[in-house]
C-alpha cells in the first residue's frame, strides 16, 4: 500500500455503505479528496488512515458532498 503526501484533514463526509462506513476526506492542501472505508472504529484515527492511504477522489466532487465534520488548522 503506498502512502500519500503528507497532509491535515480540512473537512470529512462520512455515508453509510455496505458492511460499515465510508469516508471522503479533504485535505488542507492537494488537488485531491481520499476516500476510504472507517476501520479503527475511533472517527479521528479513520480520518488519519484515509488522509494518509485512501484512494484519490476528485477534489471538485468531495467539496459538494454535505459536511460530516470541519477541522480547523489547529485542530489536526
């Protein structure tokens, strides 16, 4: 599994898919969203994971999808 540049979540969208919970997570920089499925069962360190190992996702698509959680800078 490769990792993708380092990088702090701006804003999560979490949906309920088959067999548990799938994020899309923008970060405070890129020209990408990452999508991914919650596997640690803690909200922040899914987060993470996605950020850190998520597949690309369109930027353009991710910023229209109603917000589960906004981060602030300081926050992550």
């Amino acid at each position: 599994m490769s990792e993708n540049k380092a990088n702090k979540p701006k804003q999560v969208s979490w949906f309920n898919g088959c067999g548990g919970r799938i994020g899309v997570v923008v970060g405070q920089t890129g020209e990408h969203a990452y999508i991914g499925a919650a596997l640690r069962h803690d909200e922040d360190a899914d987060v993470a994971h996605i950020l850190a190992y998520g597949a690309k996702f369109p930027l353009a698509a991710a910023l229209l999808l109603p917000v589960s959680k906004h981060y602030s800078p300081e926050e992550s």
